[in-house]
C-alpha cells in the first residue's frame, strides 16, 4: 500500500461526517444509528438516499448539493477512493453528505426497514463473469430491500450495454415498475435532472463517445427470478481498471 493511500486512510478515518464500523463490530448486532440516520447523524428528518459503490463520490456531493432537503450516503468500501468526496463534502460544509466504508452486502447491518427512500447505483463494475457481484443482481436488491421504504426507487446509471441489458430483462421478468428505461441518456427527456452531475468514469464514456444508460425502477423482493439470457459482453473496459484498452475515434484498439 502506498504511502499516499495510508494517509488518506488515516484522513478518511479522522473526517466526521465518514463512519467506519469493525465488522466483528456489527457480528454483535446491528450499528447504532440503524433507524437513526436523519435525526442523529444528519440533525434533520429529511429523506435518506445512498449511493451504493460510490467510488470517489463524485454523484454523492453533487446529489447532495442539488438536493439539499435530503441526506446521501456514499457506500464503498475503498477508503482511499472515498477521501475525494468525503473530504470535498467536509470542506464545503455540506450537511447532508455523509459516507459509509463497509460492503454494499451489509446494508441491513447499518439501516433500518424502511429508512432509505432511494438507491443511486452509478457505474459500478458490470461483473460479466460474476452474476452473485453484479448490483442489480437479485441477490443485492433483496438486501436493498430489506432497507428500503415501500415504493423506493432504484437509479441505475451505467455505460455498459451488459449490465444495462441485463438489468431490463430483470426488471421485466421480475415484474418492478419502470419509470424511465433509456439507453440514451442524453438524447432522451430524462437528462435536465441529472445532466450536472457526472463521475470521473462517466466524463471518461462521454469522451470515448459512448452512450449513458439509465434505469429507474421500483423494485420488490418476493420470489425473485434471475434472467436466463445471451447477453453479448462488452467488448472494451476503462482506463482505470485496464490501461492497455482504449477507443479511438469509436474502435478498440
């Protein structure tokens, strides 16, 4: 580990509006804030959002300042990633940003039955070989679930037609409600809500020239069905995690 990640770990740990919880901690019993969040942490009894996988936080500040009369919740368990937006949280002053270092699986650990009224899931990784990984899968929504109110809504965003192709036919054999499904982001009705906010890796798809794709959906956790589908995989990966693939003007070379 480097010496620069150790001091943002060491930063992320010292920052108040970040929790770290030990998980031999939470094998004894639920965090004490479960339930909690608004009132305790946030000092107020506005909605609570998360951003699941928030990477550097990007979507978790610009929700944040967006929207100031909820509170957003950055989930990741890489701290040194999480020191970008939890620091840039602490030194605007926000609120109403406030980040969590645990893995997305432990939710129900941290909030109570109905405490979430939102997830935002934002480029995360599309797991192509691993099914049980993917954050849409129905594994990970029955643990959202578990937090969610009744009627809350899942936001998708993702450049991967694997991930996005995979999410609808689940949404559909499933049965959630949609309430928006584009694979065009920017070119469809959908986009002035959330044109202003973009993560590192989606500025990253828009100078590759690819398309955004977006989901918004109500999702439910009786009988879940896992899609049995062909799905063609993306044929390119991004800069961060594999330097040697790149887009030239719209080929792989």
């Amino acid at each position: 580990m480097t010496k620069n990640k150790l001091s943002k770990f060491a930063e992320v740990h010292a920052l108040p509006n970040v929790v770290e919880v030990p998980y031999a901690e939470l094998l004894r019993g639920p965090y004490a804030l479960q339930g909690k969040w608004s009132d305790e942490f946030f000092g107020n009894n506005f909605p609570v959002v998360l951003e699941l996988g928030c990477g550097k936080g990007e979507y978790t500040v610009g929700l944040a300042e967006n929207y100031p009369q909820k509170n957003f919740i950055g989930i990741d368990i890489k701290g040194s990633r999480m020191w970008t937006g939890a620091t840039t949280a602490y030194n605007k002053g926000l609120k109403n940003a406030g980040f969590i270092r645990t893995y997305v699986e432990l939710l129900p650990s941290f909030f109570a039955h109905g405490e979430v009224s939102e997830i935002w899931i934002t480029f995360p990784d599309p797991q192509m070989k691993k099914g049980r990984k993917r954050l849409t899968s129905t594994r990970m929504l029955a643990h959202y679930c578990k937090v969610m109110k009744p009627g809350g809504v899942v936001h998708l965003k993702t450049d991967s037609n694997f991930l996005f192709q995979y999410t609808v036919a689940l949404i559909h054999l499933n049965g959630f409600k949609v309430e928006v499904e584009t694979d065009d982001l920017y070119a469809s009705e959908f986009a002035d809500e959330i044109r202003g906010i973009k993560t590192y890796y989606e500025q990253q798809w828009l100078n590759r020239g690819l398309k955004i794709k977006y989901l918004k959906f109500i999702p439910h956790a009786e009988n879940l069905i896992e899609p049995d589908v062909e799905i063609e995989w993306d044929e390119y990966r991004s800069f961060g995690r594999d330097n040697r693939s790149r887009v030239v003007d719209g080929s792989e070379v």
